[in-house]
C-alpha cells in the first residue's frame, strides 16, 4: 500500500497531546508551528487513526460553529 500524508489544522491543547501521543509529527510545510499536523498512512490501522483524528477536528467545529447549512437550503 502507498503511503500517504494526511494533515489538519487542530487547536494547540488537543495538537499537543496527540503529539506527544505519537499520533501526529509536524506539518512539513510548517515544521516547528504548532496547529498544522501530519500523518503517515502506511497500512489499514492508520487509515482508521485518521478519519478520527478527522472526526476529532469536525466534532469541535461543529460544536463551535454548529453543523453545516444543508445544501440547497
């Protein structure tokens, strides 16, 4: 299987902890910046850590800004 990038935007506190759980490294773009994370997908386990890591980013959107208009409404 190739292995691909995924990235993110995520808030410091939450960027943090998932740093130093392992599961996010730096975005390359923006090494050093703490919001910008990525993550290497190399087989079936880390596709399901990153449609959390996803589902994690939309959960605290959607508490903010509450879920999207739907389309044509």
């Amino acid at each position: 299987m190739p292995v691909c990038p995924s990235s993110a935007e995520l808030r410091k506190q939450v960027w943090l902890g998932l740093k130093e759980e392992g599961r996010i490294v730096d975005h390359p773009v923006f090494p050093g910046r703490v919001g910008p994370a990525a993550r290497r997908i190399e087989d079936a386990a880390d596709v399901e850590d990153v449609v959390e890591l996803l589902r994690l980013n939309y959960d605290r959107v959607v508490a903010r800004h509450g879920p999207p208009a739907e389309v044509g409404a």
